[in-house]
C-alpha cells in the first residue's frame, strides 16, 4: 500500500488525524497501533493532550503542539486500548494497583456488585483518589441478605458476613420479602449503578419469578442484569439451561442481559445462542476468563456432595487450598467449610486445552473474576506479600497475550475482547463513558496501555496467585501515566466514575 492510500486509510479509522489543543502532554512514536473498533493495525505516532487522544499520524508529531511534550519510543511496542474489566472483585485500592499491573485501567464488579442504598456512597468515596475507573452493580446477593437476614454487608469487602447468614442462598422470599428485595436493587439504579449483579448460581432459592421481576426492573432503566447462571457449574447436558433462562426472559422484556463465566462445559452451545441472539439485535454478551480453574468461598450450594460428586460427577481431590497450598478430600473439605464457611478455594473444572479455544471467541469478552485477598493491606506494600488467591486477579490479561504469543494466535481478536467489546455493549445500555473508551481514535479518553508484545507474561500461578505480570511499559488513565516499565505510581488519582447519573426511571 502507497503512502497516500495508507494516509487515507488511517483518517477513514482514526478520524481527521488531530483535536485542536493548545498543546501536546506526549507523544508516542512509531507504535504499533491497535485499534479492534475499527479494525485498524498499523504503526503511527500518537499524541495525547489531557485526557484525550489528539492526533494520530504516520507522520511525525513535530509542529508547535509538540513543543514541550514528553516523548516516548514505543517502536516495537503494541498501543492498545486499556484494558476493561467488568467482573473484578477486589474493590479497595491495593486490588487497583495489582489490576494496573495487568494492563486495567477500567475495573467493574457487575456479577457481585454493591448493597443498593450504598451504591452513591461507594460511588463518591472513590471519586478523586482511586488509581483506575470504578464501577459497580446493585447487589442481587446483598439485597436478599439484608431482607431476609437483616445483614448489611457493602460489597465484596463485606461480603463474607452475609454469606454467614442463613437464607439469604436457599429461603424463597415472601411477596413481601420480594418487593423490598426489589426495592432495594431499585435504590441502586436510581444512585447510577451500571446494572443488577446476579449470583443466581449460588441462589437456589430464587425462583423464575424473582429473577423475571429483577430483569424487567433493571430493562425498565434500560440497564442489563449480569447472571451466574443458574446450575453453574453444570454438565454439557444442562449448562445451556442457565443461560436459557436469563436470554429468555431478556427477549421476552427486550432487555440486555450479560452472562458471567460460561466458560464451563457445555461452552460452545451457549456461546452459539449467544451469537444467534446478537445477529438479531439483541444486547446480550458473555465473558470467560483464560484459566481452568475456578474459584469461591468453600461453603457454595453447588460443592455438596448430592451436585459435586453425585450429579457433577467431579471430586473433592480436585478443590485446592490456595491457603494451606493443599489439595482436599471429602474430610478435610467438610472439616474447613465447617470451621471457615466462607473460605476460598479453588476448584478445577474444566480441561486446559479449552483454554486457548476462548481466546478471541467472536461476541465475548474477556473478564478476570478477579477474587484477591479481600483485606485493607497498605496501598505500597509489594504485592507478592498479598495472600495467596486464584492466578486470575493478577494475570488474567498478560496469560492471554502470552497465549497469544505462544500459539501464534492473531492479536486483535483478543484485544477486543480485552477493551472493545465491553465498551460496545456498555455504550448501548446508554452508558455514555464507555462510548468514549475502548477504542485507538482522535477524541477517545486516553485510556491506553503500551506493551511489548514479545515479553509481556504473567507470572501468577496457583502456587503463587498474587504475583503481577510484567512486559507492559505505560498504562495511561485519562492521559496520565499510572504505571511506567511496570511501577505503579501510587499517588496518581486519575481514575473516574464509570456509572449513570442518579436518576429515576
């Protein structure tokens, strides 16, 4: 391709090459730019003023904007859109830091989410301080343990009281109990929460009734619920049941809807209605994470004995103690659950070679489940002094580039999953932050990351879950530089709000 085609091709994809701004803040040179919105991969020199993207040029960015700006050599690294994960359970500031590590730079937990009448309080204590855009969900699970137990529990943090208590997982509310369980989710859109997280999984109490009612609650916001299935995990026979349930209810209401982890078996068949659905409009989407493993408190519905062994046909031998670094067996599960109901573990499901299967599967998402140590540890300790905890929370996006890397498989794809797939379905909702993220283009919130796409590795594993990965040399938050050569700097504050604006329906 000439020169003058590749000009023109590059404005076709990245607009009209510059923002007038009084001046550049930097400028990066001869990146190799990935853009997965519009499908552009090529090298170019980009300049930030701001919190934007303000010119994008083969050309090099030397004119009176230039002036002053602080350069960086990014020949032989890739510039991509920063990383978006919606499904991160660690919500306090050292969970930020070890996330930056991993290329994030936009943090959501809409599966677990935060106990609705909390939801502005969470929202405004993070605003002006956190390292990275924050988000939540209004808890499903929350809601029903503050109903039906009368615990109050904010988020994540939290949540290992309420999941002490006794029915907010297996009592079937009273039509009473059901519209305060409501109400409660209600009070968690109207303060912007970006939807309603859904544990369902861990629920069987939940009827489809109850889980009907909060679909069409959140639709009547224009917002999506985000569901661990129901049965999951499940079996190639019955997994696809789960996710029929909430798409189901989501074409009947004309509502979106989000599935959480399907990468479990029965995969491909929910990920062949997932796609079906959204060649006919509809907003619907699904996440999987790259590890074969997966984690949670040892007291969930689905490790008795009457599913795991009986119907699952799965062993206790296969469930790990990231804390004592042990393997279990029937015994000593039932003796650690007795004594510690909501301790973590983490349970091994599915085969390693569907692993790479996931990478760049067309409609989903890339999403870590993150679940570090939930404890207030200080924001600058070194993060290999965190607790031991599911490789995911500090690895999940440098294993995908590895994958990447090492099974040949191309880039793009799994940069969309990684950014733009999330900013897509989000900006649909109406979820006008996200329209501006996700994306390589003149006029986008500079939320980038600068990687070098022959050494970017993790290096978290299931003996030693809290070690971050390494091979990214910038991550920029609204075009400020939260991490250089793998440092985070800890006093920047650049991270924002990722919610709508409080409101009624």
């Amino acid at each position: 391709m000439g020169t003058k085609e590749w000009a023109a091709l590059l404005t076709l994809c990245l607009g009209s090459g510059a923002v007038a701004a009084p001046g550049y803040d930097w400028v990066l040179t001869g990146a190799r730019v990935m853009d997965p919105a519009s499908g552009f991969d090529g090298v170019a020199n980009v300049a930030l003023a701001g919190d934007r993207i303000a010119a994008i040029s083969e050309a090099p960015l030397t004119g009176a904007e230039a002036t002053g700006a602080q350069q960086i050599d990014a020949r032989g690294l890739v510039l991509a859109p920063g990383f978006i994960d919606t499904h991160y359970h660690g919500t306090l500031p050292i969970h930020y830091r070890l996330a930056l590590r991993n290329g994030v730079t936009s943090i959501m937990d809409l599966e677990f989410g935060t106990l609705g009448d909390e939801v502005g309080a969470w929202y405004e204590e993070r605003t002006g301080s956190s390292l990275i855009n924050f988000g939540t969900a209004s808890s499903h699970e929350l809601a029903r343990a503050a109903v039906l137990d009368g615990v109050r529990a904010r988020d994540t943090s939290e949540a290992a009281k309420a999941r002490r208590a006794p029915r907010w997982s297996r009592a079937v509310a009273t039509d009473a109990e059901q519209a305060a369980i409501l109400q409660m989710l209600e009070a968690g859109l109207e303060a912007g929460a970006i939807g309603v997280g859904s544990t369902l999984g861990y629920m069987p109490g939940v009827t489809g009734k109850g889980l009907y009612d909060i679909q069409a609650l959140a639709g009547r916001y224009g917002r999506q619920v985000s569901v661990h299935l129901r049965r999951t995990p499940g079996t190639d026979v019955d997994e696809i049941n789960g996710a029929q349930e909430i798409l189901a209810n989501a074409v009947a209401l004309k509502v979106p809807a989000m599935i959480n982890h399907f990468n479990n078996p029965g995969w491909r068949q929910v990920h062949t209605l997932l796609r079906a659905l959204q060649a006919q409009g509809h907003n619907v989407w699904g996440e999987i994470y790259p590890y074969a493993a997966g984690s949670t408190t040892i007291n969930a519905v689905f490790f008795e004995r009457a599913n795991w062994v009986e119907r699952l046909g799965r062993r206790y031998e296969d469930i790990f103690d990231p804390t004592a670094q042990r393997f279990l067996d029937e015994e000593s599960f039932l003796t650690l659950r007795e004594r510690d109901p909501t301790h973590v573990v983490i349970a091994y499901k599915m085969p390693e070679a569907d692993v790479v299967q996931w990478l760049g599967l067309p409609g989903t998402t890339l999403a870590s489940d993150g679940l570090p140590a939930l404890q207030p540890f200080p924001l600058d300790m070194p993060l290999e002094d965190l607790p031991n905890a599911h490789p995911r929370a500090a690895g999940t996006y440098a294993k995908a580039l590895r994958l990447a890397r090492e099974e040949g498989l191309p880039l793009m794809p799994i940069l969309r999953q990684t950014s733009t797939e999330s900013a897509e379905h989000l900006a649909a909702l109406g979820l006008s932050a996200m329209a501006e993220r996700g994306r390589v283009q003149v006029g986008a919130i500079a939320d980038l990351v600068l990687f070098d796409p022959d050494t970017v590795t993790d290096h978290s594993t299931y003996a030693e879950g809290s070690r971050p990965a390494t091979g990214f040399a910038y991550v920029f938050v609204a075009g400020e530089p939260v991490l250089k050569a793998d440092r985070v700097d800890v006093t920047a504050t650049p991270g924002r709000a990722l919610r709508f604006p409080p409101s009624s329906p």
